[in-house]
C-alpha cells in the first residue's frame, strides 16, 4: 500500500486528540480569556455554597426569571423563566418549553459545595495565651493543605432572637485573615518520620489561632474572653450563637492566572463551581423553544449528596412538579415520573487530569488531560464500577453527535486507574428517575486542594458544550 493511502486510512480510522488551543481562531482565543476573567469573579464572590446560590439567582433575576413559589402563589401564567432556591442552597432554573410530560427536559446538574473547614458548634477555646476556634473538615481534604495558609470565614449565624447575620472576613485588602499552624521542620523528623500520612495530620489538630489579646489580667480563661469580646463588639454575636451558625473556613486568596502566557486559571473551589458557572451561563444564554431545558445547582455532593439540599432529597421531584403545575399540565405522579424520565441530563462535575508528577496514578490512554476540551466521563465508581451511574452507549453516542456537529472539542477521562481508587458525582442520584444521565465537565489537576487549576480552554470548551446540549430538542 501507498503511503498517501496509508495517510488516508490512518486519518480515517485513527480517533483524534486535539488540543482546544489549536483549534481556537485568533477572536476564538480571545473570547475564551474573555469569559474566563468573568468566571474568576464569580469564583471569587462564591466562596461557599449559599454566596453561589446568591450568585446564580441574581445572575437570573436580571434576565427576567421569577420565583416559582411567588408566581404559583399569584396564579401568573404564561411564565416561560423560572427559578427555586431551597434553604439558600440549592438553586434549580427552567426555561418551559412544551408537553413538558411527554418530552422531558434537557437538565444540566452541578454542585456548588466544595470541601473547606466547618467551624464546630462549640468553636471557641485557649492555649499557650493564644485564641483558637476547632474546626470539622468536610468533604475530602488533604489536611496538610490547610496548614500555615491565610484563610478567610464566611458563613450565616441565626442569633437567639432569629436575626440571621452574614459574615465574610478576610476577603478585603484590609480584613484580618486567619490560619491553622504547622510543625516547624526542625523539629518534625522524630514525630512524623515512622507515622503515615493521615496520622501525621489528625483532623482534631486543624484548629484556627482567632487572637493573642486577653480581656483583663485575672480572669480565667482570659484569651478565649478576649475573642468573644471582639465578636461581640464587631458582630454582636455570642459564644451560644455558634450553634446555630454555618460558619466555612476557606482559602482568602482570589482566582489567580497561572503561566507566564495565562492559560491556566487557579483557584479554591473549581470542583465544581466551573461547572455551575458555565452551566450557568449556558442555560442563560439560551432562547425558549420547545424543549424545557433546566439547570441545577446541589449541595452536599462532597459528603455523599445527602440531606435535604443534596441531590439524593426531593428537590427535583418537587421544582418538576412546580413545572407541571405552572405550564398547565396534569400533576398527577404518572406525569411527574415520565417527565422525569423522559428527561436526559449532563452530571456536570470535574474530572482529574493527568499530572506530571503522579502519571502512575492514571492509565494513559484514558485519562484526561489538561487543554483537551470538556470531558465525557461514561461512568464513575470505585474499583469493578462500584457505586457507578453507568451511561448507555445510545445517551453516549447521542451527546457525541451533539459535540462533534457544533465543533466542540471533547475528551474522555477515568477516574484514575482500576484498582487505584476512585469517586462518584450526583449522576446516579439522577439516574434513578430512569432518564438518560452522562457525566461531562473540565478535568483539573490538584483536584480538592486549596489551589485546584484549570485551563481557560478547557472551561470555554465546557460552557460551549453546555451549551450545544441545551439547544438540542430531539
Ligand atoms: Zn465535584
């Protein structure tokens, strides 16, 4: 055979891994740096779940969405654009197409916790003249990431009176910051040398230095009286008001470029609000037409999608139910499980890329990798697919056509090798009303850490994806 035939086969049946940048035109590039510098501020103003949800709700306000509650309430009819928040953090939007029932919708869902330090509910102590406050991680931390770094709290206190009170310090140029100590290595060899890793870090030990000044010279207790008077006096909160209070220690630093050409971005947070962002603006940017499309924004997914605003609760039975009502259909359960059923949804959460330093970890050939497009990862799960949610290859082959006709640049990902370990996502939570779900989004490097990295083109990729998926109305 002829070389030139040779070439020809080889383009033929050879599957393609291009990389997003060679693809891009010169506008194409600029538009991707464009959007991205959009994306770091949403980063920076969403820190925990509830501020994305503030987010994702002004964000549709302003294109006109209404509060479904309030317009059931009302009787309004003849809305296309709706919105719910539920317990300020979970957030689902809609755009009603027709025959909602018969058709389902086109659903994208991400999750907009991510893991950080809790404060516990009885914080507040003293040691060695130091104030201090104890912290509960959640989600899956590497716990050395957390230590000698400048962190920031955010979070919402309901006072004994019920008035509810918003905190953001050290987020401003001027604010304090706060932050967990480390081991000085002069001193480490003997204690951590013969220990492994998660007995060197004890979760018990991520605890937050508050202050140093006491109140008064004799009193018992004195530093820890120090702290409660500086609550008081700036935030009129008590020691007993912790207790009602969701209070996250995150990382203080903003979205940062990375790279001398800044073609990365890194940032605490990315998994998986690079997913909620360009979701976002997908579903925004799209137009009514026949099919509903819907967008979904969970918590909890970090700790097992569980409680009433994770993916595992009712919340989509309930906002599809509220769907049915206000666009006039039957209510019935029948109609309720077809349109969820005939619904086909985009599990939007991060994938891993491969990383230089930790090849091993991957098997190659179907890892992802950084600047190679959005990610279409057919199932999740540990080991023999334990715990998947496991796409058909007929959803698969559809969202392929879907990419491959709208020119997106896609890759697939495993979560690692076989045997090395692995995770899940909401899909299965979804997967269970019986429609078509497929997870899809970026892959990062130092996935869970305080720094996670994306590439811009991966992140534009994604949201043109997105938004190809929601304008299918097969
Ligand atoms: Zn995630």
């Amino acid at each position: 055979m002829d070389k030139a035939r040779i070439k020809k086969i080889k383009e033929t049946l050879v599957k393609k891994r291009p990389l997003v940048i060679d693809k891009l035109s010169k506008e194409d590039k600029e538009q991707v740096f464009e959007f991205c510098e959009k994306y770091k501020s949403f980063l920076d103003q969403s820190k925990t779940e509830r501020e994305a949800a503030r987010q994702i709700i002004d964000a549709a306000k302003q294109k006109g969405f209404v509060d479904i509650d309030t317009a059931l309430a009302g009787k309004t009819k003849n809305i296309k654009k709706v919105y719910k928040i539920f317990q300020g953090r979970c957030v689902a939007l809609a755009i009603l197409g027709k025959k909602l029932s018969q058709r389902g919708a086109n659903i994208i869902a991400s999750h907009i916790d991510s893991p950080r330090l809790d404060l516990k509910q009885n914080p507040v102590y003293e040691d060695l003249s130091l104030g201090l406050m104890k912290t509960h991680y959640y989600g899956g931390i590497r716990k050395y990431h957390w230590l000698a770094m400048p962190l920031a709290l955010h979070g919402t206190i309901i006072k004994s009176n019920n008035e509810r009170i918003d905190i953001t310090i050290g987020e401003h140029p001027g604010d304090p910051v706060f932050t967990i100590t480390d081991l000085l290595p002069h001193l480490a060899g003997k204690i951590q040398s013969n220990k492994n890793i998660s007995e060197v870090f004890e979760g018990e030990k991520l605890n937050l230095i508050v202050g140093s000044i006491p109140l008064g010279d004799d009193e018992k207790d004195r530093f820890k009286l120090g702290v409660l008077n500086c609550l008081f006096d700036q935030y009129g909160i008590t020691e007993e008001d912790f207790v009602s209070a969701e209070i996250e220690a995150v990382p203080s630093e903003k979205a940062r470029d990375v790279g001398f050409d800044r073609s990365l971005i890194g940032a605490y947070g990315q998994d998986d609000r690079v997913c909620a962002f360009t979701s976002l603006e997908a579903f925004l940017d799209s137009e009514p037409s026949e099919k509903t499309i819907m967008a979904l924004f969970f918590d909890k997914e970090e700790i097992g999608s569980e409680g009433s605003s994770g993916a595992k609760s009712n919340f989509l039975e309930d906002f599809m139910s509220d769907l049915l009502l206000i666009s006039g259909e039957d209510t019935g359960n029948r109609s309720l499980r077809k349109a969820l059923i005939h619904s086909s949804c985009l599990s939007a959460d991060v994938n891993a890329a491969m990383d230089p330093d930790f090849k091993d970890v991957h098997e190659a050939m179907n890892a992802a990798k950084l600047g190679f497009g959005i990610c279409i990862t057919k199932f999740t799960g540990v080991g023999g697919k334990s715990g998947a949610s496991d796409a058909s290859s007929e959803f698969v082959g559809k969202i392929r056509q879907i990419f491959n006709h709208h020119h997106i640049v896609w890759q697939t990902g495993e979560l690692g090798k076989i045997d090395q370990g692995g995770g899940g996502t909401v899909a299965k939570f979804l997967a269970k009303f019986g429609m078509n779900v497929l997870d899809c989004g970026p892959a990062l490097l130092s996935m869970h850490s305080p720094f996670e990295i994306s590439s811009k083109a991966d992140v534009y990729m994604t949201y043109l994806g997105y938004k190809a998926f929601y304008k299918n109305n097969d």
